[in-house]
C-alpha cells in the first residue's frame, strides 16, 4: 500500500534533487528515506528517480507520478483546512513569498496586525523574485505568492488586491523638476536609474515606454540595483531620475515628496496581487491574508478604473 510519508519522500526528493538534503527536509535519516523509496518502486514496478544522473532527476514516468504526488499531498492537507474551519480557529504555518520591491512597503502595514490577530498563525516570509516565487509554489516551499499580476500561467490562481500608480521621482536639478507632469515618451531617456534582471517593476518601466538601449548612457556610472531604495539615493545624489510605485512614494519624507511627478494624459497602474497553485489547499488563510492587505492600503488603491494597468510579462 502506497503511504503519504513515501509521496512525501519522493516529492522531497524532486524537490531538493539531492537524498540526502530530501532526507533533512524530511527530518529523517538519509537511509531511511532511499529505503521507502526503494520500496514504493517496487511496489510499482517502476523507477520513479534516475540516480545515474548528479543531480539526481525523476524519470519520465516519475515526473507523473510525482505530479500527482503532489496533488494526493495538498489535498490530504485539507483535511486539517476542513476541521480547523468547523472549530472555527485560525492556525497552522503559512509561508508568503513577497517580492522585494513591495516587501519594506507593504509588510510593515499589515504583517504585526495578523499576527496580533491571529497568535496561532505561524507566518514566514520569503524575499523573492516574481519567477522564484512560482517555482517556489510549484515546489510547495511555500504556499502563497505576493507579487505584481497578471502572471499568466495556467497552474497559477491569481486574486488581485490592490493598485499601485507609478510616478516619477526625480533629482532637483533635473529638468523634470520643473515640469508639474512628464510625457509618458520622454523617460526613454539615458539619465534613468531602473532596477535589475528578474525584477517585474523593470519589465514595467521597460514596457512603459522602451529604455534598454538608451538606458544610463548619461550617467555618473552603470548600475543596476535591485533595490527601490538605492535607487532613490542615487537620484538623490547622482542625478538623474527612476520611477516609483505609490506604496514606496508614500514611504518619503515630506521634503523628498516634492520630487515626485505624475505623468500626463496617462495614469500608470501596477497591480499587486496574491498568488497560489490551483490545489491550495489553505483557502480560508489566503482570504484572510488578502482581507488584512486590502484592508491595510488606501481604499482609493482598490480601484482599477483609475488608470491604465502597465504588465511586466
């Protein structure tokens, strides 16, 4: 008979690629875990991993199996979903991946008041990029995404939270000081600070109007930052100018929010929602998640209407 502790193991072990990590994951002795593996193949009659291969892949057959695995797994978890919900208790872990251009905004605002809340609630938080937060999900080390949607992808539900605008913030000698609104074509231009590869607000600035090849020619120095708040500072002290969601304009000083400028006849969105698999199976923390973030920004930004939705994919 197939046991959920062997699915465990063999989805550890396509997880991690590696026994023994696979083993420490599952808080169990290396020999322990090849041995139950050993034995579900051949209960099956198949081999589920090819470990002529460093590091160790699931066959094609074991891909499926695995797959599935993985669907038994969620779905066994919804047990405990279900009899939690009758006793009507909040509890368990629940591990959020955010992205690291929301993640000094955002979490301050809501992430003390849940858990104050909800004191039984186990929450962990993961820095990540958008695309480590969907690998991440697909491999159940984590079990919701906070990133900017749409994704668009297929295994991937989205539930949509809130609307950023995007604005620019320039440095006081810069020409777009002196403007009270900047044409949309006139950031493609070679004094802007953008964040790194695999940041999703880049993808977004990119797509607002197209900077790549023109991008830093006219700066002190080449840089690409991975952080919104660096590059803040360097506008502040190289020159130049960067874009800004609201959540991190919100987070200036008063002196420096003169700095920002909106853009005209264009008001640029960026939508910030949550993300998970479509076997989650800790729906009733997901909603409550979603509620303590919407509740936790201007209702103003729960409106989409107000402007134009810029997408990084």
């Amino acid at each position: 008979m197939i046991t959920l502790i062997q699915l465990e193991y063999i989805v550890a072990v396509d997880t991690y690629r590696h026994f023994v990590t696979a083993a420490d994951k599952c808080f169990v002795t290396q020999p322990t875990l090849s041995m139950q593996i050993k034995k579900l193949e051949e209960q099956l009659g198949v081999l589920i991993f090819d470990r002529s291969k460093q590091p160790v892949i699931p066959t094609a057959l074991g891909k499926k199996i695995i797959n599935q695995a993985r669907i038994t797994l969620d779905q066994s978890k919804k047990i405990e979903d279900i009899v939690e919900t009758f006793r009507d208790v909040v509890a368990g872990d629940l591990k959020i991946g955010i992205i690291p251009s929301l993640a000094p905004y955002l979490l301050p605002l809501f992430i003390g008041e849940i858990a104050k809340k909800y004191p039984d609630l186990r929450i962990q938080v993961l820095e990540l990029l958008s695309d480590e937060i969907m690998e991440h999900l697909r491999k159940d080390l984590i079990d919701v995404g906070l990133l900017v949607t749409p994704v668009h992808e297929n295994d991937i539900i989205e539930k949509p939270l809130f609307y950023e605008e995007i604005k620019v913030y320039a440095n006081r000698k810069h020409e777009f000081y002196q403007e009270e609104t900047i044409n949309i074509e006139d950031i493609a231009a070679p004094d802007i600070w953008i964040l790194g590869q695999g940041h999703c607000f880049r993808h977004q600035v990119i797509n607002l109007c197209s900077v790549q090849s023109k991008k830093q020619a006219s700066l002190p120095f080449s840089y690409e930052s991975g952080s919104i708040e660096t590059l803040k500072k360097l506008v502040d002290t190289n020159g130049g100018f960067t874009l800004l969601p609201q959540l991190a304009i919100d987070d200036l000083l008063m002196t420096k929010k003169s700095q920002v400028r909106p853009f005209k006849g264009i008001q640029p969105l960026r939508e910030v929602g949550l993300v998970y698999v479509r076997s989650f199976a800790k729906q009733r923390l997901i909603n409550i998640l979603g509620e303590a973030i919407k509740n936790a920004v201007p209702e103003s930004m729960h409106e989409k209407g107000r402007g134009t939705v810029v997408e990084w994919r």
